[in-house]
C-alpha cells in the first residue's frame, strides 16, 4: 500500500514536471513593415512587340530582302 501511494506520488511529480518544461509559442506582429523589392524587366515584351512588327513589315513588303 506505502508503494503505490509512492508510485501516484512520483506519477503526479512528474506529471508536473513534464508539464512545466513544455515550451511556449509567441505569434506577434513585426514591428517593422515587411518590404518586398521586385526588379521586373519588361525588355522580352518589347522585342516581342518589334519582332512582331517587323514581320508584318517583312510579309507587307517582300522586297526588301
């Protein structure tokens, strides 16, 4: 019977200790603004827009070549 009382005892101890070590998880807002900087080239789309002319200027006029 002194053995099992121990035994609950130490359970319970132990219990609480296990307990008391479990780590926190803080979620808080920076205080800082999150910057993104984006450098977006938009160089392909204005070739694009000259090779398409120059095809249609090549195709209109056939004697250029």
């Amino acid at each position: 019977m002194k053995w099992r009382a121990v035994n609950s005892l130490g359970i319970v101890c132990s219990a609480f200790y296990l307990m008391g070590c479990s780590p926190t998880v803080k979620l808080e807002a920076p205080e800082k603004p999150i910057e993104i900087t984006m450098n977006i080239k938009i160089e392909h789309e204005i070739r694009l827009k000259v090779e398409k002319d120059v095809d249609a200027m090549i195709s209109s006029n056939k004697d250029l070549f």
